[in-house]
C-alpha cells in the first residue's frame, strides 16, 4: 500500500505513519487482512444474551465486517499522539452583550407576562402547569 | 478415626457459624474500603440580566410568578441567544481564584433532555471545550476532635457555563377545576420560568476527597471565595448554591504490590439544601456503602437525596439506564474566544486534556474580533479587578500577621466576617491600640458576638457602624469593669435587641440600672436580711463542717439573686466569707 504523500496533509498531521492494510484513499473495496479476527460462536451466543436479538448468519457476517474494520485501525501507528481538529472558516467569534443592554424595547414585565401565558394550555395563578413527566 | 472426624465436623459446624456472625461478615476493615467522594457545584451568576437573553435576574424570592421571563426563555420560535459579557467575566474571575487554566476558546453545546423545566428541550452548556480547566484549589479544613487547622487540596477538572431551568412546584393529591368542565391531572406540576435562563457555573471537582468533612469545608469555603470576588451570592437556601455530591467506596486488593483499587459503584447525592446535609448526606451514604459491602449486597446505581427528619439518604430515581443527552453544537453560539497578551490561541485543551488545532485562516481572524469591542473578550482587563479582589486566605493571612492571631481563630473571623468589624474598631480608634484592648476586642467578637450572629435574626439590620459603636462601647464597660461578668452574655443580648437600636452600652446600663454595685454596706445589709431569713443555714454552717463550701455557695448565689447579678463578684465572695467565718 501506498504511503501517506502529499505535503497538505503533513501539514495538518504530524508524523503519522500507515499501515500497509489502510488505503490511502476512502474505499468500499474491503481488502482483506492477513489476520481476519472471527467471533467465534459461545461469543456470538454471549452477545444474544446481552442484546436480547437474534443474530442470524448475515447479521454475524455484518458484525466480521465491522470488526475486521476496526481492527486495521489498530495497526495504525500512532504512537505520536493524534491531534483533533476543529477547523473554523468565515465564522466568527461570539457577540458579548452588555449586563444591563436591553435587546427589545419591553413595555413593563405584565404586560410580558401575558404574552408568554398566553399560548399555555392551562395556567393556574400565572404558573404555567405542566402533565406529570418521567424525570430525567 | 471417629474421634478426629467428629471434631472436624465440630470444627466445621463453629466455623460455619461464624460465618454467619456479624462479627466474621464485617472483617472488612476501614483500611480495605477507600472511599471516593467528587463534587459537582452549580453556582448562580450574580448579575442584572439572563445569560442568554435580557430578561431581570434579581430578586428571586419577592417577584410574582412568571414575570422576569423573555421570550427566549419560554423557548418560542425564532428566538435566539445573545451572551452575557459579565457571565463571561464572572466565570473568568471563578476561573483564577481557583487557579485554573483558562481556554482561550471554548464551545456551547445542547444537551437535550425531555423535562418540564426545560421548555426548548435542550440546556446550553459547554461539554467538550469548556472555558477553564484543571485547576487546584487550597481549603482549609479544622480538625473536629483536635479543632487544628490544615489546608488541603483538591483538583478543579473544569468550569463551564450554562443556563438554569425552571422552577417545579409539585401538587400532589390536589385537585383543583380550572373551569367547571375541566379538572388538571393529578400529580401536575407547577412552571415558573422566572429561573429559567439564569447563569450558573458548573464547577466540577475530582473525585479526591476521603471523608464528609472535607466535602463541607471544600464547600464552605468555595462559597466564600466566590462571596469574596461577587460573582456567586452562595445562598443554599435559595438554590443559588447547588452541590452535588458523588459518593463511591471501593475494595483495595491487597494481594498486589502496591494495592489496587478494585471498581465501586457511584451514588449521586442531589438536592441538597444546607451545608450540613451535605456533612450528614455523605457521612450516611459513605455508611451505608461500607455496610453493604460488608453483607456483600449490591449498591444500585442511582440518584439519592438527604433526608433531613429521618437522617438517612433515600432513593430518588435509578441511574442504571444510562440517559443519552445527544450533545450537538449550539448552532446560534459562535466560539467564545478570550483575548489576553499572554494566551495564545493555540495549546487549547478540550476534556481529556487533548489539544485542539485552528485552521491557519481562522487564527488571521482572530486579530479583528481581538479589536471589536463587541466581540472581545479581555482576560487582562478581568486579571486587573481580579487583583483588587481580596481571597479569604489573604484576609486570613492579614489578621494572623497583623493581630497575631492564631490560625483557628482567623479561621473563624473570616468565616463569620469578623475581621471587617475587628478592622473598623481598629482603624476608629483614636488611642493607641493595647494588647489588652485588642485581645478583649477578639474575645467579645468570638464570644458574645458570634453567639448573637447565631441567635438574632435581627442583626442584619442594624447598620454596620452602629454595630461597631455599640460593640466599642460594649468594650468599654468591661475593660473598665463597669458592668459585672454574670451578665455580659444577657447585656450584649439586650444591647443588640431591636428596640435598644439607638442605644449604646453605658446608656442601657443607666436606663436599667446595670451598672456594677460595690456599695459594701449595701452588699452587707443584703447578707444580714439573707441570714436572718435562712437561721437553718447559719445553724448548719456553725456546726457541720463539711456543709461549709455548699452553703457559702448558697449565700453567693442568693445575694446576687437579690442585687439582681450586678454586684461585683469579687467583693460579694469576700464580703460573704468574712461575714460567715465570723459566725464560727
């Protein structure tokens, strides 16, 4: 497999070096591994138990697949520690209002009060009331 | 054979016995269970207006329901948050008085949750970048058995900013008719959104503390500071104070060298409303941990409150459903970025102390928000009214140097706010300052002071200078031993009543004629009424001999009851034991 080359992405990612099993492009074209990791069947019968699901023949195979994925990642070298990034472009930073700026011009706090209750399906002495919920 | 089976199954027979004795079960000692207590502080902002919109925040307890609420708010549509700058400074000045490392850009996220305190069905919050982490705050904490001070430290994994929900009223077994047709649903409960939208910083600490007193010190004394730098009232009692405690115990493994901590399981104490339910709260829950380990029963997953009548935790909900809050970016915050000479944009650190890396693009930006006064954010400007705050520690230090007083008592000072009464009368006082007058000063505020900071509900409103005056003139009546010691307690009481507000000492003691008695010939003629009234007592003190010491006592106290407590004690003790050997 092709090493990572071109400069742009030096640039951003510091000493990174790959694995022959990660290509260097995305790809739907899974290129199998030396070593192919299977779930062997008192696992698979474990991981019912726990998920309360069937696993058929197709979902197992889906669940190869995935693992077999994640596993090239590990063969990544990332002993130099990989840095997140955030990549902000034309945006901005955020607008500080002063503690005492009104935003609207607010006629007087009843006057507030009545427009905010008055959507409210049921009100009772200007408390909003609200059905009993799960809590959280 | 037989013989040595039978003893076997003797043997066998006590041993499993044992096993089922309270005394085999608890074999595990204190030294084989470490205890892990965290803390989540959520502390209200002081400040005019909501974090995120302009609605008033002052005054919670006195405004009607559902009057300081704006739209944004209520949650209606379309409207949108815009960032209180002083929330910012106050989370900032939190930030370096507990000496944390401030991210010079951090993020807002929602975390949704469905709840009817929570109209927009999201809290905005800081999760993944929050804007200061990793700090280390120094508390002092006092022996209980020993009453020593030491100073201990704790972590601070980080301080994030985010909004208040409302406040919930439960009505429980009440129903009431909104209209003849209509009845609400039992179990209804009642909004006000005058809470929804406060500012509140969430001070999160690790999990370093080992035992319930050091969570109550921590939190005492966090709340000072943040009284200290005005940016948190730190009243429990309103909720503008919240601590949350995270109790877990867990097994050492002996076997490895050095031990390890094997995993234990986390209780959430909520609702917490009074420093001493967190003292009670944790040293139960840290109890009742170590008593289930013991049986070897399981300790639930859950959220827990104190229960102050029963003094007991009990349990609220189960937490083994783990709730996903489905964090996302705040798409209506922009990053908030912090200028300051001496932070730079890059060496920013997310939770988990990862760094974050800007784009080369958004770094050139950087230099025009720096120069909008809209968009900028000073961290030099908050270091500067940083440094005009005084810490309790510097307040503790400065009593300790300057009266040499010792640590405990400074302590106490700062926490009670003595030392800016201490300071005054100091400052007020024309004469020089003698060791005698100082110390008398500090033993009137330790003593009866702070028992009327206890008892009087009325103290706060007296003026502060009157308050000193009066002390002032409290200290001068007895240093100048006007006033006998068997009524000072009551006499300071009396002088601190509401209806004595505009009296100082000596004019109370006029008005109730308190002042001391040392009329020798007054004291006398009150013992010869006494004696005359009790000849058994006389009798017994001519003739039995061990009687003596009882009756002298019986006289002492009967003629100060007569001279209602304000005859010199000295003299009446002389008076009465010359009076009575004369008798012999």
């Amino acid at each position: 497999m092709a090493r990572a080359k071109s400069i742009h992405l030096i640039s951003y990612i510091n000493f990174r070096q790959y694995s022959k099993f990660i290509p260097e492009a995305p790809t739907w074209d899974l290129i199998a591994p030396k070593r192919i990791k299977k779930i062997s069947n008192i696992e698979l019968k474990k991981l019912e138990k726990c998920s309360m699901l069937t696993i058929d023949e197709k979902i197992a195979n889906d669940l190869n697949d995935a693992i077999n994925i994640v596993e090239r990642m590990c063969n990544a070298n990332v002993t130099n520690e990989i840095k997140s990034h955030i990549y902000y472009e034309h945006l901005g930073s955020c607008e500080l209002r002063e503690d005492n700026q009104k935003l609207f011009p607010y006629e007087n706090a009843d006057k507030t009060r009545e427009k905010i209750l008055q959507n409210a399906a049921y009100t009772y002495e200007d408390y909003f009331v609200a059905p009993p919920s799960k809590s959280k | 054979m037989h013989l040595t089976l039978r003893l076997n199954k003797s043997l066998s027979q006590i041993l499993k016995n044992k096993l089922k004795s309270p005394e085999v079960l608890s074999n595990l000692n204190n030294d084989e269970l470490k205890v892990k207590i965290g803390l989540e502080i959520h502390a209200r902002i002081l400040s005019k207006t909501k974090i995120f919109c302009d609605a008033n925040c002052f005054d919670l307890v006195n405004t009607p329901v559902n009057s300081n609420v704006s739209f944004f708010d209520a949650a209606l549509p379309g409207t949108m948050p815009s960032l209180n700058r002083r929330c910012v400074d106050a989370s900032l000045l939190t930030a370096l008085a507990l000496n944390c490392q401030i991210n010079s850009m951090s993020f807002f996220e929602r975390k949704h949750y469905f709840y009817a305190d929570l109209p927009a069905g999201y809290q905005i919050t800081q999760q993944k970048c929050p804007i200061a982490l990793n700090g280390l705050f120094k508390y002092p904490v006092i022996n209980p058995k020993t009453h020593k001070l030491t100073y201990k430290e704790c972590k601070i994994m980080r301080i994030q900013l985010e909004h208040d929900s409302a406040r919930t009223l439960q009505i429980d077994n009440l129903e009431f008719k909104l209209n003849d047709s209509q009845k609400l649903p039992r179990n209804s409960v009642l909004i006000d959104l005058n809470r929804a939208g406060m500012g509140l910083m969430e001070i999160v600490t690790g999990p370093d503390f080992e035992e319930a007193f050091d969570c109550y010190s921590f939190a005492r004394e966090l709340a000072l500071v943040l009284r200290s730098i005005g940016t948190c009232d730190a009243q429990m009692g309103e909720g503008g104070f919240r601590v949350d405690v995270n109790v877990s115990v867990h097994q050492m493994d002996k076997s490895t060298n050095p031990p390890t901590v094997l995993p234990g399981v986390r209780v959430e104490l909520k609702n917490l409303s009074s420093f001493n339910a967190i003292l009670k709260g944790t040293e139960y829950e840290i109890r009742r941990q170590k008593e289930l380990i013991r049986k070897k029963e399981p300790i639930r997953l859950e959220t827990r409150t104190y229960d102050t009548t029963n003094g007991k935790t009990v349990s609220l909900r189960s937490k083994e459903d783990q709730y996903d809050y489905r964090f996302m970016p705040e798409p209506n915050l922009l990053p908030l970025i912090i200028h300051s000479k001496n932070l730079k944009p890059h060496g920013l650190k997310c939770q988990n102390n990862k760094e974050l890396i800007l784009s080369e693009e958004y770094l050139d930006n950087l230099e025009f928000y720096k120069n909008h006064a809209d968009f900028c954010c000073d961290l030099d400007k908050v270091k500067e009214e940083f440094q005009n705050k005084v810490l309790p520690s510097q307040r503790r230090n400065y009593l300790v140097s300057k009266y040499s007083m010792t640590n405990e008592n400074a302590f106490v000072f700062v926490a009670n706010n003595l030392d800016h009464i201490l300071n005054e009368l100091v400052s007020t006082r024309n004469k020089e300052l003698s060791h005698d007058v100082l110390r008398l000063y500090i033993r009137v505020l330790l003593t009866e002071y702070l028992n009327q900071v206890n008892e009087n509900n009325d103290l706060d409103k007296i003026d502060f200078k009157v308050k000193c005056n009066k002390i002032e003139s409290y200290v001068e009546l007895i240093r100048n031993k006007l006033i006998s010691r068997r009524i000072s307690l009551t006499f300071f009481k009396k002088l601190f009543e509401l209806k004595n507000i505009d009296k100082m000492a000596h004019e109370l003691a006029q008005e109730e004629n308190l002042f001391i008695i040392r009329d020798e010939n007054l004291i006398k003629k009150t013992l010869e009424k006494l004696s005359e009234q009790n000849p058994k007592a006389i009798n017994e003190y001519k003739n039995k001999e061990k009687k003596r010491t009882k009756i002298f006592d019986f006289f002492v106290g009967r003629v100060h009851k007569e001279l209602r407590d304000v005859a010199d004690p000295e003299l009446v003790d002389h008076i009465v034991q010359t009076y009575l050997k004369s008798l012999l």
